[in-house]
C-alpha cells in the first residue's frame, strides 16, 4: 500500500482506496490508503515534490531507512531507547544508528551560516575600519578649520551650530553613499535569494536600520571631535596660527 503526500495528491488527483496502476504504469501496484501533509526532507533550496511512502507486508520488510516522530516534550532517551529496542525485534543482530532530522537540516545550511559568519565578521571589520577613517578625517579637517571656528565663535556661533556644520557635510557624504549602497546590495542579496525555491522576502526596513546604524556612528565620531575643538579657546587658536 501507498502513503502520499499532500502535493502529490494535488498534482495527480490521488483519491483514498484508488490504485496508482490508474496513475502510472507499474510492476507492482498497490492501493493508496492515506495522505500526509507535506513533508521537508531538503533544504529550502529545492521545492516539496510529489513523496510516496511505500508500506511493505512484514516478509518483504527490507528497508534500510526508518523515520520516526517524536511527540514534542518527549525524553529523547527513553525514545532513542524504544526505538532500539523495537529494531531488535526486528532484526537482532542489527544496530540501528539514529540520527536527529534536525541535526541532518541543519547541515544543509552549514555554507549558509560560514558565509554569515564571514559577512557578519568582514562587516565590522569594515565598519571599523570606516569610523577610524571618518574619525581621521574630521580631526584633519577639525584641525584645518580651528581658525574658522574660533572666528565662527567670537562672530556669536554656538557650539552646538558649530557641530551640527561638521555634522552636515558628512550626512551629505552617508546619504550619497547610501544611495548607491543599498541598490547594489538589494541587487546582490536578490540573486543569492534565487538559489531558494522557498526565500524570506526582503524588508525595506532592514536597509533603512543599517542606515540609521551607520548614521549614529558616524555622528557620534563627528560630534566627539567637532565639540573638543569648538569647545577650545578662540583666541588661543587664532594665535597660533
């Protein structure tokens, strides 16, 4: 007898108690008793296909694979355990070697999770990397402008006015970045999705998250260095130089 799943059903328009001879040319029909709800056995690279599950009388058992499911909650001992012991009753001399379906799944996914990591890692290497640059180049430019700011001071400019004009310039420099970043990201993440029958869908919010993460960072290593420098004494800087 036959156990088919829910899209093979769909597919073939499988009824309870029909043979599959009414489907397909076969040496060896056999009568569908039953359907099962679609069950993943790959990755969600490849789509649910038509599965039958073919039920044997006991002389021709002859199967190398069981899969057996376990109730949520259960002691995965005691079931590890009973199941042993049921193979034992079947074929004494043989050990059976269980394995986790979780386990066998996750492994499908094990490039994923090493490319993530990587990405994840060279991400903040570069986000680094840039907010050392940033900080780099705002202590040049802070330093080349003392004498801009100390005269912005003495003519009644707040400290407060003189960060948010360090402040601006490089929001100008993130939001032009930005605007070519996230297209080629969207782009990029786009086709690594098509190697999936199944895929997550991508949320415009995620972009604008890494755009508002990278926009604090940088605002904090502008506003760290802008205020030391509106904060120092005009005449002082306007002496030396």
């Amino acid at each position: 007898v036959y156990i088919f799943n829910e899209t093979a059903r769909n597919s073939y328009g499988l009824e309870i108690g029909g043979s599959i001879s009414d489907v397909w040319i076969t040496p060896d029909p056999g009568t569908i008793i039953g359907f099962v709800d679609d069950i993943r056995f790959a990755s969600f690279r490849n789509s649910v296909t038509p599965m039958a599950f073919y039920v044997t009388s006991e002389n021709k058992f002859s199967a190398n694979y069981a899969y057996v499911r376990i109730n949520a909650g259960s002691n995965i001992q005691e079931a590890v355990r009973t199941i042993k012991h049921a193979f034992a009753d079947i074929a004494p001399n043989y050990e059976p070697e269980v394995i986790f379906y979780d386990t066998v799944l996750n492994n499908l996914y094990k490039k994923e999770r090493n490319t993530g990591m990587l990405i994840s890692l060279f991400s903040l290497i570069v986000v680094f990397i840039s907010i050392v640059g940033i900080f780099g180049m705002v202590l040049f430019e802070s330093e080349f402008k003392r004498k801009e700011v100390s005269l912005r001071k003495v003519h009644g400019a707040s400290i407060i006015e003189i960060m948010q004009q360090f402040n601006k310039t490089y929001l100008r420099i993130l939001v032009v970045c930005f605007i070519f970043a996230a297209p080629i990201a969207y782009y990029a993440i786009f086709r690594w999705l098509e190697n999936f029958a199944y895929k997550t869908p991508m949320y415009w919010w995620v972009f604008v998250s890494a755009f508002l993460f990278v926009t604090i960072l940088t605002s904090a290593t502008v506003t760290f260095q802008s205020w030391r420098v509106a904060n120092a004494n005009p005449v002082d800087s306007i002496k030396t130089e």
